[in-house]
C-alpha cells in the first residue's frame, strides 16, 4: 500500500530515533536525508526541549541497559545477570509451530503505563504541529505516535532479524501504524503478533546510501571490485566464479591476477563499550602482522573518546604506537552525529567488518563481511543465525590466535565468498524502497522474496 506525504514539506518526514546503544540510531542516520530541513534526525530522549521528567526516565533505562551490557562480559554472573534482568523481558518466542502471539507481555504493559503517565507527549505534540510522515526506527516512540494522536502517517522501522513483541502494539489488530521491516522474517513474526498484513512493508534494512550510489549501486559496486581484491590475494574466490563476477561487475573488472590492497579490518565496539577487553586482545593478537603490513587495523571505539584513549594507550603499551594512522587507526568522536558520518566514511576501505552481530549484520549487504564477535541479548542470535543463512559472515574462532586463522580465512578467499554471498543475497536497497513506500512513488527496484 503507498501513501502520500502530508503536511507542509513534501517528500520530507520527521526522522525520529533513540539513543539506546548505536542499534536504533544507525538506521535513522541512513535516512536523515529524507528529514525536515533544518530538523535532522530527532533523538526521542535527548532533544532540544525535552522535558526534565521525560529525559530523567529515558536516561535511567539507558543507562540500566549499557550497565548490564557491560556486566556481561563477566564471566557466569555477568551472563546470568543479562539474562534474567534484561533478556528475559526481550526474549523472541520460538517461531514455529505458527500461532497466535498477540496477547500483550509484560514489557509491553510496563511500556504502556509510561504512555498514560505522559512519557514522550511533549516530543508528538510539537512535531504534530507540521503532520509530515513520521519515521521511527524505536517501536516505543511509535506507540506514543499512535497514542498521543499525531496527525500524519506512522512508520515503524525494525531494526534486527527477528523481534519480540515489543514492537507490535497494544491492540495490533486496530493499530495505523506501518511497520517497515528488513527481512521476511520480522514480516512473518508481526503477523503472529496481530499485526495486519497491509501494515507490513518488506523492504530490506535501510543502509547509507552514500555506500550504495543510487539504484543501479555505483558507488558499492567500485567498492566491492576493490573489496574482493583485497580478500582474494591468490585469486581462488575469482577463479571459479569468473563468469559471475563479469556479469554482475563487468568483464574483466576483477581480474584473478591482480594483487589487492592490503586487508583492512574495521572492529566496531558497541554502543556500550562491552567489547572493550576483545579490542584490546585483538590488538594483541594482531601484532606482528601489523608490524610486517600484512593487515590494517581499525578500533573504533565510536562516540566514546574515553575508550579510545584506553586502546591507544593499550596499544602503546604493546609498542604499537609508531603504527598508530599507518596499518593501526584508533578512532573516537565526540559527538555521535560526526561517529556515524565518519563510520560510514571508513567503510569504503573497510574489508572486513568484525562486530556483534548487531543492526550491523544487515551491512552484508554491501558486500561487507561480518566476522562475528559474541552476542548480547537473544535479538543478537537471530541476527547471528541470518548472517549464516545469507552467508555474509562467520563467527570468530578464540581472538588470542586471530594472527594465524584470521589470515588463513584471508589467503583461502574465505572472506571473499562471504562479500559475495553478501551482496547477491541480503537486501541493499532498503532505503530506497522505504522513500518509495511513504511518499508513493515508484522506482526501479525489484521486490524483495519472502524469506524467513
């Protein structure tokens, strides 16, 4: 079902996201071109003008959920707190046998209760005042759309490859908010939550489309010619899927023979900072490659320049510091607006993507291969088991060791199969498909298959 663009900016929405960990930001930045001038992307719990009350809140679940993030990486106690006070209450029902799964959870009721007390009134009324589209990639931000009134048309971004019921309403059935979803499964899952099926819209993740350079994918395919040379040094990935190279990227664009770049692996700490101590492993365990140029090493330790300051001084203390912005960057930002523009920046050379399987694991496909560190939360290992099933990336073997199995991985063409599975298979084009869908026009794209 298309729809038409209300209000006074045409083909403009309110971007709405939440500063939860970098997981409901990212894909709102993928869309901040879409957002009313002059407004950007508008942060449900830290906006200009935010009342003191509402932030209080948001800012206690915030720093609740990072706290206990953290925790986890305590071994035993950290998982068992995880576990009970968080994950329990976000926990994804078994899909099958398919059933009825719409009577509301506690988490929901809890949720609901902070609507009728006034949670995030303030935030609707004021954007109501112009009833362009709303986009939110923060199904709880939906719901007080839905409930405080707002004028304009509701959409509901998912942000992972399977969700709980959380983010389906309280009366799904009666619900006008419409729910875009990255992956057939999300799809499926909102049925059994009682979403209706014209309300749910198949259009892959949105991902920058600085990465992807329009319909026709210019700019990720350059990308992706250079990408499958780094990762295939002795040609073997090329060599026997030569005729499938040359159809999708042009003949001879790719040739078997020609010497790539050197390997760049990008490893992105979460928006909690609980992957600190597996950066600073990794680090050491990549040592001497660095040292002879064999692999580029990014730490990106996001908006937190306290923890980049850490791996800096860890990597001085591991006599790395004549390699810091040569084959060894450490990167932090001050504010998460410069983090995400810039994360999207270093992308373009990043070979291979080492993360938690996270909203990141959609990036597949742009034909980035995720080397998967642990997870966090039961959300994380749906992620998992759909990056293995689209065959966009593996999980890590023991990171003291990642010197000898992570070039191993590089010199079979491992990764390389894993960049091409990738892009031939997961969804690229979500955000255009999503600016297609709201504001009803049409664009050349195919659509997507149902696959859950």
């Amino acid at each position: 079902m298309r729809k038409r663009s209300r209000g006074g900016d045409s083909h403009k929405a309110h971007i709405v996201a939440a500063d939860m960990g970098y997981g409901h930001e990212r894909p709102a930045r993928s869309l901040e071109h879409l957002a009313v001038p002059g407004e950007g992307i508008i942060v449900a719990n830290n906006y200009r003008g935010i009342p003191k009350k509402d932030k209080a809140v948001w800012q206690k679940s915030r720093q609740f959920y990072e706290s206990m993030s953290r925790l986890k990486t305590i071994p035993f106690v950290g998982d068992l707190l995880f576990d009970t006070l968080v994950d329990k209450g976000q926990e994804v029902a078994p899909f099958y046998p398919r059933r009825d799964l719409s009577r509301p959870t506690m988490q929901l009721r809890q949720m609901y209760t902070g609507i009728r007390a006034g949670l995030g009134r303030h935030l609707i009324e004021s954007l109501a005042r112009n009833p362009v589209p709303f986009i939110t990639t923060f199904f709880y931000v939906a719901f007080m759309a839905e409930e405080f009134d707002y004028p304009g048309d509701i959409w509901c971004v998912t942000t992972d490859a399977d969700i709980s019921r959380a983010w389906a309403p309280w009366d799904p059935k009666k619900s006008r908010i419409d729910y875009i979803v990255g992956n057939g499964r999300c799809a499926e899952r909102l049925k059994l939550y009682g979403v209706r099926k014209e309300k749910i819209h198949l259009t892959g993740f949105p991902l920058p489309p600085e990465l992807i350079g329009g319909v026709d994918s210019l700019i990720l395919k350059q990308d992706l010619i250079r990408r499958m040379c780094a990762l295939d040094p002795q040609g073997i990935f090329r060599s026997l899927n030569a005729q499938a190279l040359d159809v999708h990227l042009g003949k001879g664009v790719c040739p078997k023979k020609k010497k790539g770049s050197t390997p760049h692996v990008l490893f992105a700490i979460g928006g909690a900072g609980a992957q600190e101590k597996l950066a600073k492993t990794i680090l050491k365990s990549l040592t001497h490659q660095l040292q002879r140029g064999e692999i580029r090493l990014t730490l990106m330790a996001g908006a937190r320049p306290d923890l980049g300051d850490r791996l800096k001084k860890e990597a001085i203390r591991l006599r790395l510091g004549a390699l810091l912005n040569k084959t060894l960057m450490i990167k932090s930002y001050k504010s998460r607006s410069t983090y995400f523009k810039q994360f999207h920046q270093q992308l373009h050379t990043t070979d291979i993507l080492w993360t938690k399987p996270s909203e990141l694991s959609f990036y597949v496909g742009l034909g980035i291969p995720i080397l998967m560190a642990p997870t966090v939360g039961s959300q994380e290992e749906f992620n998992r088991k759909w990056i293995e099933q689209v065959g966009g990336g593996v999980f890590m073997e023991d990171p003291r060791y990642a010197g000898e199995w992570l070039m191993d991985w590089i010199a079979s063409g491992a990764f390389a199969r894993m960049c091409w599975n990738g892009y031939m298979s997961a969804p690229t084009h979500g955000t255009y498909r999503i600016e297609s869908i709201v504001f009803g026009e049409e664009m050349p794209i195919h659509a997507l298959p149902l696959i859950v």
